[in-house]
C-alpha cells in the first residue's frame, strides 16, 4: 500500500534522496524546505507520514514545527 509522506529538510540534499527512494517504492511524497511550508503542506495535504529534519536552520529549537503535535 503505497503511504503520502511529507519529508520537511532544509538540506536539499538529503530531500532529494529521501523524495528519490520513497518515490521509487510507490509512495506519494511533498517536499517542503523549511517548517513553514511543511506546516502548510501538512495541513493542505493530510499526509500519513512526516519525515522531519528537528534540526531545520530555520526553525531553531523546532518551533516551526511544533504545531504538528
């Protein structure tokens, strides 16, 4: 059964690769580059999975994704 998963990395590296093996295994993903995004993607989107980087430059400590909780 093929997941939607959300992968939220500031590194574009590390999306690229995450987007690259979840895509060839058939799953649906979003990619957001920062905790902001990923909060608007989360909401719009209803993904079953959330692949989140806590150490986003962004974010600091985390907060910009502290409303998934």
């Amino acid at each position: 059964m093929a997941a939607r998963i959300l992968i939220i990395d500031d590194n574009p590296e590390n999306l690229e690769l995450m987007t690259y093996l979840l895509d060839a295994f058939g799953h649906t993903t979003f990619k957001a580059m920062d905790g902001e995004e990923g909060l608007e993607l989360a909401r719009r989107e209803k993904p079953n999975l959330i692949l989140c980087d806590l150490c986003l430059a962004s974010a600091g400590t985390g907060e910009g994704v502290l409303p998934l909780r």
